[in-house]
C-alpha cells in the first residue's frame, strides 16, 4: 500500500456517500470495503466496524460480483494484520 493514503480515504468515503445516496447495495458494500482497507492503513478505529457491515451486506448479494474483491476476503486480511 503505497500513496497518499489520507486523500485515498476521503475518496473512499465520497464513494461511500454516493454509494448508499443510489441504494445500490453492491456499490455500497464495495465502497465499505474500500473505506475499511484504507482506513485500517490510516488508523481509523471505524475500520473494523466498515468491514463488518460489508461482509453482512455480502451475505445479501449475489456471488458475481466478487469476482475479485470480497468483503470477508478483505476482513480476514485486516483480522492478519491487526
């Protein structure tokens, strides 16, 4: 993780925003994903809370679209780390 990681964070809480603004669930779960990777690097101590409500977003979605991030493969990475 290399970067400017505090722009990168108000990036991904803008998507956030918009994300839950449209109700698109799977924008929303892929935005808290974002905003919980990011702020975990940062130290935002809402980070764990993001992910957890990624991953129960993720349990009402269908499969498809974690083709290549997955809310519960991003907390078990953060669960390695912290």
């Amino acid at each position: 993780m290399s970067g400017d990681l505090r722009s990168g964070a108000v990036h991904a809480d803008d998507a956030l925003v918009l994300a839950e603004a449209t109700g698109d669930r799977v924008r929303t779960a892929l935005s808290l994903v974002a905003v919980a990777y990011v702020g975990f690097f940062i130290g935002r101590k809402t980070a764990m809370a993001s992910i957890h409500r990624a991953v129960s977003l993720e349990n009402e979605l269908p499969p498809i679209f974690l083709a290549l991030v997955s809310p519960r493969r991003t907390l078990g990475s953060l669960l390695l780390w912290s």
